[in-house]
C-alpha cells in the first residue's frame, strides 16, 4: 500500500534487521536512504533485490531539493521506504522533514521498528530505564557543552547521549565537573559488534579509564539521575556530632 515507511536497520550486527523491515524493503516503489551504499549493501546480504526500483539518497545536505521528488512519489500512490544509515531514522539522524511533510500532506505513515543505539545502551547499562532522557549530541565546542550539560543536570531521569571516540574523553571530563564525578554512568561501545564493550562506574571514574585508554569506535554515554548519590559519610559524621554533643549537655 502507498505511504511512507520508516525502516529501522541494524546498527552492527547484519542479522538485527526484522522480518517485516525486509518485507518492505523487498515490496517498497522507492527506496530512500541516508547512505543509499549501506543499504544496497544490508539488501544483499539478506537477498532482497533492487531490480529496476529507483534507491535515492536523502541527507541533511540534500533533503530541501530531494524531498518534493519523494512527496510526488507519495501523492502518486507510491510507497516509499526511508532508511539511515544505521539504527532508528529520525533518531540523532535525518527524516525529521520528510516525516512533517507527510503528515502535512495527509499520506500515510507506518513504522517498521527495530534496532536503536540509545534503546540497546541502556538495557546494558545498568542505570535505571523507568525514564531516560535521549540527548542525543552534545554540541562540540567546550562552552557550550557545559551549558547544554548543566541544563540536564537536575533531569529525574537517566541521561542518554551519544558520541564519537574524538570527543569522549572531553565530553566525560565535562560531565564529571559539571553533573558531579560520583554520578554512576556506563558508556556502551560498538554494540552488537564483534568489539562491544560496556565499562560502568562514576563519571569520575570514566573520565579517567578514557582519557588514559582512549577508545575507538561509536558509543553511547548514559549517566544517572542527580540526587540519589554516594552518602556523603563526613556530612553524617558532622550531623551525629552534633545530635550526641546535643545529648550530653
Ligand atoms: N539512528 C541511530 C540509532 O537509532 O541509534 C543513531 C545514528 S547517530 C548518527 C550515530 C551515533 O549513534 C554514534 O555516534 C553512536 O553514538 C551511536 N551508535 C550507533 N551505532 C552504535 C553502536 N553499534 N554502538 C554504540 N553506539 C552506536
């Protein structure tokens, strides 16, 4: 049937693809793609065939000249299959306008959901997933990534961000002064990859292992809710002395 169909696709691991996302894949008029060579390749792998269907990128660079040819194919009866280059469209990827103008224009909108780095993260992070906050990138320059840092600081929630291998050890330092160096935190690497790792532990503690160890590879940094931290023993020890030197007066 016509309408726009967001396809999630794996974002490691091949095999994570589903069934239904392939089904479109293999039915859609036009396929769309934020990299149009990663999912010529995911269609390979998995035996699904091009054949004389139009595959066209759209990006950020291109999606203002790019998008009225796919709404033409949608008020033409099409369907159309949007994909990223890895993961959930929309999320820390582009879609965004093309999913509005859709709405907009009253065609239909169907999900084939599936793998997403934030989702995955926190399963194996350890920190609480009854509310999570996705962040997305923090923006790269210093100031402003405290600023962005300090507004999420009093969230009730788990914080998620992603980020690159470049940035991670500035980005750990940073939230370390800024949220506080005793937060518990995990950052998720190359999940569903052959390398995947999850280190957990303080921001402090983080920041450390990655600016004496850097590592490679795309991640995820998550960091729990401000307020429940470490007890503070010289506080208790303060409040006690003065309950007990309250007692023998
Ligand atoms: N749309 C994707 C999703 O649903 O997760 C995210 C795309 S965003 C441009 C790319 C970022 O996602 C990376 O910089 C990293 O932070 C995170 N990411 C993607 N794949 C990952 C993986 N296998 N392991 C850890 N983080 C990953």
């Amino acid at each position: 049937a016509g309408g726009l169909y967001l396809v999630a696709t794996p974002i490691g691991a091949a095999r994570d693809i589903t069934l239904r996302a392939l089904d479109i894949l293999g039915a859609a008029d036009v396929l769309a793609a934020e990299d149009t060579r990663s999912l010529r390749k995911l269609m390979e792998i998995h035996g699904v065939a091009l054949g004389q269907r139009p595959l066209i990128a759209y990006h950020d660079h291109n999606g203002a000249r790019v998008r009225p040819r796919l709404i033409e194919a949608l008020g033409a009866g099409k369907s159309v299959a949007y994909a990223s280059e890895a993961g959930t469209p929309m999320v820390a990827d582009p879609g965004f306008d093309l999913v509005r103008a859709a709405i907009e224009e009253g065609y239909p909108l169907v999900s084939a959901p599936g793998p997403s780095a934030a989702i995955t993260a926190l399963t194996l992070s350890g920190l609480p997933t009854d509310r999570f906050l996705f962040a997305g990138f923090l923006p790269g320059a210093a100031g402003q990534r405290k600023t962005a840092l300090s507004e999420l600081a009093d969230a009730p929630a788990t914080l998620v961000f992603y980020e690159s291998p470049k940035r991670a050890a500035a980005m750990l330092r940073d939230a370390a002064e800024v949220l506080g160096a005793d937060r518990q935190a995990a950052l998720a690497r190359e999940l569903t990859k052959k390398f995947e790792e999850v280190l957990r532990g303080t921001l402090g503690e983080l920041a450390a292992e990655i600016a004496g160890n850097p590592r490679k590879g795309e991640m995820v940094v998550l960091v729990d809710r401000a307020g429940k931290g470490t007890v503070n023993f010289d506080d208790v020890e303060r409040a006690l002395k003065a309950v007990i030197g309250d007692m023998s007066v």
